[in-house]
C-alpha cells in the first residue's frame, strides 16, 4: 500500500508529459524588442526581430504554406507609411546559437494604414520547397519602425494553401531568397529595372553619367556559383564611343562585399557595330578555397573619365552564362583582363598555365624557337670554321 | 689534348652564349618604365610628333626607328597602347597589367629590347677591340657579357642603359686611337642619351689635353671639343622648336615639384652633394696629375673614378649600377685588377636591392609577364621582417648596412684602379 501513492503520481506525470505539447504556451523569442506586456512589443534596438514557431492547424505540414501574422500597430506610432518587414524561413542547424540563413528571406512591405486597422491581419506566402515541419521556427524582421509599439492580436499561424483565401489580405513579398539558384544552360537575364545606380541618372532606357565615378549594382542574385560561367555584357555608348573603354566587375559572396580583392578589370574595344559586347568569366568562383558557393551581387564600373561625361549608357543585356555556353564564346572575353583571385596558382599549375600562355601566340612561340636555334646553328658553324 | 681556345673561337663562343643567354630572357620579363616608354614611343608615331621631345634623343629615335621596323611583325593595340594624355604618360598600374595580361606581351617585350640588344653586342665588339692583351681581352669581355648588372638593367628590368654606354666604349676607343674629333663627336652623343654622362664632361675635356703638346693647341682642342659638345647637347632642343615642335609634349605637372628638387639640389642640401663634389674636385687634380698617360687612359680610369665617388653615396634605381660596368671593364686594357670588385659588386649590388627593393623592382612585375600569378609571390623586404628582422637589426637598418658595403666596394674599385700594380 506504501507503494500507491508513488504509483499514481509516476501514473499522472505520464499523463501530464504525453499532453504537454498541446499545452505548450505560444511565445516569442525577442531581439531589439521590448515586451509590455504578454502580446504587446515595443521596438527599441537596431535590429529588432522576433522569433517564433508558427501555430499549424492540424493539417498536413507539407500543405501548411501560408502565414497569417496579426499584429497591430498602435496609435501614435512613428511608422512610415509602409512598414517594411523581412521574413527568415531557414533555421540554420549548422549553429550552435539559433540563426537563420540569409539565403533564406523575403521581404515585404505592409502599409501602414492596414497594420493601423482593427483587422491588421495579413497572410503571405512561403516559397513552394520551404522546409515545413512542426518545429520549423520562423524570424520576423521590422524595420525602419524603431519605437513603433505593436500588438499581436493573435498568434501566427500556418494554414493551407486550399483554404479559401477570398477574404485575406495576401502580402506580396518584393524579393524572395530561397536559397542559391542554380545557373540554367540557357542563363539568367537581369533585368535592366533591378540596377541600383551610382553617379548615373536613368533617362528612359539610357543612363547618362552624372558624375566620376558611374557604376551599376545588382539586386541580390544569389546564384549557385556551381555551374556559373561568367557575366555576358552587352552595352551600347550614345553618342557612339569608337575607342577602347576600361570596365570594372566586382562580386559579392557569402564571404565578402565588394573589394578590389574580388573583381576583374577589363578594356573592352568596341565591335564593329561600336557597340561593347564581353563576356567576364567567374567560373573560378567554384574552385576557389575555401569555395565561393554564392555569387549575391555584381557591381559593374564605366569608364569615368572627365572626357566622357556627356555620354550615354543603353544596356542592351545583361546576363548570368552557363558554364558549358563559355566555351563556345571565348571570341567575348576580353584579352585585356586582369582578374583578381584568391588564390594564385603555383608549383606544376603555375608552370602550366605559364606555358599555356607562352603558347597562346602561337605565331611567335614558332618563330622565336626557330631563331633560337638558328642562331645556336650560326655561332657553332662559326666556332668552328 | 685539347688546344686552347684562339681568340676568334673564345669571341664566338662567349658571344654565341651571350646572345642566347639574352634571347632567352628577352621575351619573359619586364618593367612598367618599358611600358610606359614604348607608350610615349609609339604615341610620337602615330601621332607625327616627331619634333616634340628633345628628351634623350637619340635613344627616343633609336627606339622609334626599332618601333617603326617591327610594325612588319606586331600590332599595337590601341586599347593597350593609347596614351590619353601624353602630359601623364608615366603608366598606371591598371594600364600596364592590360599590357602583362596581352597573349602578345612576349612578342611586344622581344621587339622592344631587340635595340638594346644590337647596341649591347656592339658595345662587346667596341671592348674586344679597345683591350690589347689576349688575357686581358677576355676578361673583359666576360666581364661584359655575362655580369648580372647590365643583363638585368637591359632584359629583365627593359631599360636602354647599353646605348648610352656603347657610345661611352666608343668614345674611348676613338681616344685609343687618337681620334679626337670622332671621340667628341661620340662623346657628345652619349650626352644625348643618358644626362648622367655630363658628369664625364670635365674628365673628358681633361683626357684631350695633350701635356707634350703646346699650350694653345691644346687650348684650341679644348675650346673647340667644348664648344662641339655644347652645341650637339643643346643643338635637339634648339633644332626642334625650329621646326615648330613643343617640347613640353610629355612634360607633366609634375614638373614644378622637378623644378624644386632642383633648386633643393643647387643649395647643396642633399647630404651626399658636399662628399660629391669635393670627390670630383680632387678626381679633376688628379686627371692633371696624370698628364704623361695616354688620352683613353685618362678619359677611362677619370670616368670610373667619377662613378664611384657618386655612387659611393647614391645607389639610385637598381638598373644605375649598370652605369657602374663600362669604364672598369675597359680598365683592364691598363692591367687594372678589377676581377674582384666586380665579383663583389655583383654580389653586394644583388644583396642591398635584395632589401631596398620595392614590390616593382624583383619580383612584382618583373616576372609577370610570364605568369601574372608570380605577383602573389611577395617579395624579400616581406620576408626579411618576418624571418630575419630582429630588435637589433631592422630592414632599414640592414638597408644602412649595404649602402655602406656599396661605399666599401666602390673604394676598394678606385683603389685597384688607382693602384699602380698591374694584373697578371
């Protein structure tokens, strides 16, 4: 009988510890953020974001693409007029401390108006192959908002996308980052609207040179540097340029931004058409050590000398090739080139390549052996006379 | 038994290693000044301006007649070539790996050095004749052809030192042989490709003076030497900007900051002027001293002597040491027992650019063309801080220490030139 109450309570903790998840209490993990209250956030840092792990309905997980965030800004806020929000949906296990991968966001934009309403709530769309599972957490980033003060008025929740979704407020993400995006045979076109422009001004489809040091830089790219090939440029100079322009392409990577360390300087002539056709190879980017896995961005410098103001710059393309479509346009890269690598060649390679350089003109290779021996011939018949 | 080589035999075999030893090394090295001088070289001739530079003359046509030559085997690519404004025509650093990078490089720095080659083997033939003794003979010639200053100077680094030396052997040569008028006019040639050379000026004049001869012959040789140097020095200038020519064509802005290391170098405030000049001064007492000897002695042993004191206290860029070689090399001709300065020249000259150099001098550039990966390699400095630098000897420190072997090295020379005892 000693034995009974010590059996019912290992009996009720069983009982206890099978229902726990459901009891589970929903909460938020917070950085930069204060809490007021249980639901109620106070944005104060640089970098406020909160973490949590959506609520599922019960469904099929794999089915659960859309989340629905209910948060209400309160009155008197200092909010802009659209409240800008990043949205982290890879929960990195690589790490020790909880972090998310930055391959792995969108980002959005809600209006300040509806966030001010008394139904705030909004629903945004997670990427087709997002890793969905019960524990998967998600990272809520709000920002340009310090100070604001929000509610939430319910917590977010995951739901299926073959739930009638008439009545919801869908967000439209800006830009999706779901991880690197392998490099297709046929490329990747950027198109001439995704350029952020410096000492350029955009005039219809030219970009005029307001200043010494023009340069156009990518939206986020993130490509897989696996089978990347290089960057095919394709520009056209209004009034016409005949004579030979210096480019400059930086990347950035996961490992680094832009750095002289990390770019390739180039002098293009113009074709027959005066037009600057090139194509600046990045297939090395894979084999570098340790490997550059993520082209993020590109960074294109013009020429900017003084003299060449008062031109005009047409992009007519710009394009990601495919490692396999370099080989066949060997005739666009320039031989002007001076690529700055991580690592240098050496020992046998170094040798090689030395070699495979010398051969490269051909013409004078042959020619410079024959007077070698020529001259060895001539000097001996000399000796010995 | 094997006979001994005959002169002709040991000329053509030392003569046919020589040229193959800088065949070899022709193609595959190079400095940003032989850029940027073949830059200036080629933007005269495309451009016309034959008339707009009197600086260096005769190296800039010898150069411009080579440039025009080779357009049979080489294009110039406007895209590595073009100089935008001749005022900077010094290469950047952007424009000069254009260059390196070229599939032609090898074929252009072939080209380009093909001059200093010719010029260089001339200057082999001018030492062969000018030392009498067949011992004598091949020591200098040896000397010549195979010491490390002057193949740096000319096919590694890419500068046309040897022209301007080619003149000075003949100018002694012509003194050998009692030409004066010819030996002015060599003499006054020389001047017009390398300025240094005017240092020689005074010791040359000096060489002409005959002491058996009478006092006003030989004031009138004097006079008349001068006055056809100073018009074929001065004449370049004159002539081209007669014909229109401006001669500012690649004088840059720089130029003022020239104009105040000038006049910085007329106040006598470098350190090494004062030792300079009274080393001179006591050269050109001792030029007079030694009347009875013969004009190309005179002209020879003053003119070295000259070198060493300035580079007692000056080691300028690594290629000056190529002035160095000529003069001592032809002092053989006089029993001078040079062999072993010269070895220690060799050896201290490497040592001290070893530790002065910057990354342009050994290894950034200069191997480039034959691999832009070599410029990863660093260079000495780098590894001397890391490795060897110690609290008592820092690179400055040991930097100091070469210049004062340099010093050492340039006495003991003056000595065995000085020095009455003759080579065996």
């Amino acid at each position: 009988m000693n034995y009974l109450p010590k059996l019912l309570t290992l009996i009720a903790c069983l009982c206890f510890s099978s229902l726990s998840p459901a009891l589970t209490v929903p909460s938020y993990q917070l950085n930069d953020i204060k809490a007021l209250s249980e639901n109620s956030f106070l944005l104060i840092g640089k970098d406020p974001y909160l973490s949590f792990t959506p609520l599922s309905a019960g469904h099929d997980n794999a089915e659960a693409k859309l989340l629905t965030l209910n948060f209400q800004l309160k009155p008197g806020s200092d909010a802009p007029d659209d409240v800008r929000m990043e949205l982290f949906f890879k929960e990195s296990t690589s790490q020790a401390a909880p972090y998310f991968d930055s391959n792995y966001r969108m980002s959005f934009s809600v209006p300040k108006a509806h966030l001010n309403s008394n139904t705030p709530t909004f629903t945004i769309a997670l990427p087709d192959n997002w890793p969905s599972g019960s524990t998967q957490r998600l990272r809520l980033d709000i920002n340009g908002c310090a100070g604001c003060n929000f509610k939430a008025l319910s917590y977010p929740n995951l739901s299926s996308r073959h739930l009638d979704t008439e009545n919801r407020v869908i967000i439209t993400p800006s830009h999706v980052f779901n991880g690197l995006t392998p490099i297709s045979p046929d490329g990747i076109d950027i198109t001439n609207n995704d350029w952020h422009l410096n000492d350029l001004e955009r005039k219809n489809s030219q970009l005029t040179l307001t200043g010494g040091d023009p340069f156009l830089v990518s939206q986020a790219l993130n490509i897989d540097t696996n089978e990347l090939g290089g960057v095919q440029i394709h520009l056209r100079a209004t009034p016409t340029i005949n004579k030979a322009q210096d480019f400059q392409l930086f990347y950035a990577s996961e490992k680094h931004g832009f750095v002289e360390g990390a770019s390739t300087s180039l002098r293009v002539d113009p074709n027959a058409d005066n037009e600057f056709k090139f194509i600046v190879p990045l297939a090395f980017l894979s084999s570098e050590k340790p490997q550059v896995k993520n082209l993020a961005r590109i960074r294109l410098d013009l020429d900017g000398r003084v003299n060449q103001t008062e031109a005009s710059w047409v992009i007519e393309k710009i394009k990601l090739v495919h490692y396999s479509e370099l080989a066949n346009k060997t005739h666009l890269i320039p031989r002007s080139r001076i690529t700055n690598k991580r690592q240098r060649a050496h020992g046998f390679k170094l040798v090689m390549k030395s070699l495979n350089k010398i051969g490269s003109d051909i013409g004078f290779s042959i020619a410079y052996l024959l007077l070698l021996l020529t001259t060895a011939l001539c000097f001996w018949r000399s000796y010995n006379k | 038994m094997k006979r001994p080589l005959n002169n002709r035999q040991f000329f053509v075999l030392a003569l046919g290693l020589a040229v193959l030893l800088r065949l070899l090394l022709m193609p595959f090295f190079a400095h940003v000044d032989l850029f940027s001088e073949y830059r200036r070289v080629i933007y005269v001739l495309e451009n016309g301006l034959y008339f707009d530079n009197a600086h260096r003359p005769i190296v800039f046509y010898i150069e411009m007649f080579f440039v025009w030559l080779s357009k049979l085997f080489i294009t110039f690519s406007d895209g590595i070539f073009a100089l935008p404004d001749p005022k900077q025509s010094v290469s950047g650093l952007l424009d000069y790996g254009f260059f390196l990078s070229d599939p032609n490089v090898f074929r252009h720095l072939f080209f380009f050095k093909l001059p200093y080659l010719l010029f260089d083997i001339a200057t082999a033939v001018v030492i062969w004749r000018f030392v009498d003794k067949p011992e004598h003979k091949k020591i200098a010639l040896l000397i010549w052809l195979f010491n490390p200053i002057t193949l740096f100077a000319t096919y590694i680094f890419g500068r046309f030192e040897v022209i301007s030396l080619f003149f000075l052997a003949a100018t002694a040569l012509q003194l050998k042989q009692d030409h004066l008028f010819k030996a002015t006019l060599l003499f006054s040639l020389s001047l017009l490709c390398r300025e240094i050379n005017l240092l020689y000026t005074p010791f040359f004049l000096l060489a002409l003076i005959d002491f058996k001869d009478h006092a006003v012959r030989n004031a009138l040789v004097v006079l008349a030497s001068g006055l056809i140097i100073a018009i074929l020095y001065l004449m370049p200038a004159w002539l081209m900007t007669k014909l229109g020519g401006d001669l500012t064509l690649f004088v840059g802005p720089n130029a003022s900051q020239d104009g105040e290391a000038f006049k910085k170098l007329l106040s006598l405030g470098y350190y090494w002027f004062y030792p300079v000049i009274i080393g001179l001064a006591t050269l050109a007492i001792y030029a007079w001293e030694i009347g009875n000897r013969s004009h190309a002695e005179r002209y020879v042993l003053c003119c070295a002597i000259a070198l060493f004191v300035y580079f007692g206290f000056n080691v300028h860029s690594v290629h000056y040491t190529a002035w160095l070689v000529i003069f001592p090399v032809l002092s053989l001709q006089y029993g001078k027992r040079v062999v072993l300065p010269f070895i220690i020249l060799s050896a201290a000259w490497i040592v001290l650019w070893l530790l002065k150099t910057d990354t342009g001098v050994f290894t950034l550039f200069l191997a480039a063309p034959l691999s832009s990966d070599f410029i990863g390699m660093g260079h000495f400095p780098s590894f001397f801080q890391e490795h060897l630098a110690s609290p008592q000897l820092s690179l400055h420190q040991a930097i100091q220490i070469m210049r004062a072997l340099f010093l050492v090295v340039m006495g003991l020379f003056a000595y065995r030139l000085l020095s009455t005892k003759q080579a065996a």
